[in-house]
C-alpha cells in the first residue's frame, strides 16, 4: 500500500531538492512547505514514515491526536520541512499559534474522500483557509487530493466551498477515468509532474 504514498513524496521531493541546491543550511523556526492532512493517526504515521525515508535531510514531524503536545510543540519551534497529521490536531496548533503555513508550497489530501465521509469537510475548510491567510501568495500552493475512489471525491469537492477549488477553477470537472486528472490549477494530478 505504499505506491499511492510514493505518487505523491517522491515529486514533492525532486521539486524541494532542486529548490534548495545552494546547501544553505534550514533556518530554525521555519514553516513548513509540505502539509499533509490524513484522516486517521495510523494512516498519517505510514505516511510520516515515507516521508522520512525518502527526504531525510528535510525535519519532519507527524501531529495526531492522543500524543502529547510538548514533543509536538518542540519540533514546530525548531523549524520543519513537512508536517504529517490528522485535520483535528492540525487545527489545535493552528489555533495555538505552533504551526504557521505562510510557506506552505504543498497541501496534500491524502484519503480525501474517507476525510470527508467521516464529517472531517469543516476542518479541512478551516486548514485551508488559515493557509489562504498566513501566505503572501496563497495561488501558489498546489492543492493536492489524493483518493482511492476518485469518482465519489469528484463529486464531493464540487459540492463543496470554493476555497477547495478556488475561483479560477473550472467548474465542469471531467468523468473519472483510469487516470489521475487536474481537477483545476492548483489542484495538479501527479502523472503531469516532470
């Protein structure tokens, strides 16, 4: 169950190393670039996992509900590359001030469709909105919905705020086919990334 997971990390990660080949060293307290929401603590610690193991000069933390906030607290202080967690412990330290998106290039939706299913489509509204007004240029953060079942995550998104697809986007979205599709610009289907 990993093919989905590398889909997504391993184009994010050619596209941050050739952004950083200065070698400049991370400044501490950096935002993150990369932010992955994910429905359940199990499914955000796999995905935590891949990321740690195919970016390993990047820091990394995964937020879930149940751990503790300190360990959590800590790292978003010191500065990371890639966040990792579930909707509802990413709000908390939205709200408390630990975790800003101003730099987000990233947002990925990964198991959109269970996200939503299991009533996750407020906070997911809220992680999105807080990213349109932390980031100088909220255009440019690629939006990313990851599914299983791209047909009913279709319909799901469409029926939804804009700020899941944004003014600019098209509202006529293609019938699924065996493909990933661009539901918009900054909604970008991986099989397009060089």
């Amino acid at each position: 169950g990993q093919g989905k997971t590398l889909a997504f990390v391993l184009p994010i990660v050619k596209r941050m190393l050739v952004a950083d080949e200065d070698g400049a060293p991370p400044a501490r307290g950096r935002a993150p670039r990369v932010l992955c929401l994910l429905p359940t603590r199990e499914l955000a610690k796999q995905v935590s996992t891949e990321f740690e193991v195919m970016m390993p000069r990047y820091a990394h933390i995964c937020i879930y509900g149940g751990a503790m906030y300190g360990p959590q607290e800590l790292a978003l202080s010191k500065g990371v590359d890639v966040v990792v967690g579930t909707p509802g412990r990413v709000i908390d330290h939205l709200d408390r001030g630990n975790l800003a998106l101003k730099s987000l290039q990233y947002l990925v939706l990964d198991e959109a469709d269970e996200m939503l299913d299991i009533g996750f489509q407020e906070d997911i509204d809220k992680v999105l909105e807080a990213a349109t007004a932390q980031h100088p240029e909220p255009a440019t953060i690629q939006k990313l919905l990851w599914s299983a079942t791209l047909p009913r995550l279709r319909n799901q998104a469409t029926s939804g705020s804009d700020i899941w697809l944004g003014p600019s986007a098209a509202r006529e979205i293609p019938e699924w086919e065996p493909t990933n599709f661009m539901f918009a610009p900054e909604f970008i289907a991986i099989s397009t990334w060089s």
